[in-house]
C-alpha cells in the first residue's frame, strides 16, 4: 500500500493447498490479488509450510493479439448497433405500460 513503484507482477494465494504464486501483472481486479512492485515480488515471504510458485519476467511478455482486439471492437460495435436500434424503434406497448405504472391515477374504459 505504502509503495510508490509500479506494480509489476501480481500475487494471489490458495489456501487450500498453501501455496502463494507471483505472476505477471492481473489484467482485471480480484478481491484476493495484490499487485507488487519488482523488489516487494523478489523480497515476498511466506507462511512456515508453504509453497512459492514465481513467474519470473522476462521483459516480452506478449499482450492481447490484434485478433483479441479485434474481437473487443466487434464486440462493443455489436452492442452499440442494438441500442441504437431499440432507441429508434419505440414499442408502443411498452411505453403505455410504463407510463400507466408510473403515475397514481389510471384511466378505466367504460
């Protein structure tokens, strides 16, 4: 918490088999992941009985492929384009239903 270098690799535990591992840097957060600098990663000490499994950095770690990209863009552009479509469409029933919920008094055919 206290350090001010950049995190560079990240640390989880399994407690079932007691074993800490250190590997490269988490992509998305986890609520038991913790990121640590390169001297904190090197100087990180365990529990008596437990296991160390250390990934060490090379410096070429290779990130996500133009393909893995590509599929995110697509992806996001999929989304968008139907948003887009229900926001140009506006389904009749479903405004009239929204809009008899919404307010205390309700019309009552004769």
């Amino acid at each position: 918490m206290g350090c001010r270098s950049i995190a560079t690799m990240t640390l989880t535990y399994i407690y079932a088999e007691s074993t800490a591992v250190v590997g490269p840097l988490a992509t998305f957060s986890e609520p038991h992941a913790y990121d640590l600098c390169t001297v904190h990663a090197e100087r990180l000490k365990v529990p008596h009985g437990w296991n160390v499994i250390k990934q060490e950095l090379t410096g070429n770690e290779p990130g996500p492929s133009e393909d893995d990209l590509m599929a995110i863009a697509d992806a996001v552009r999929e989304v968008a384009m139907r948003s887009d479509e229900k926001a140009q469409v506006p389904n009749v029933e479903t405004v009239q239903t929204a809009i008899g919920r919404r307010g205390h008094l309700r019309a009552v055919p004769s």
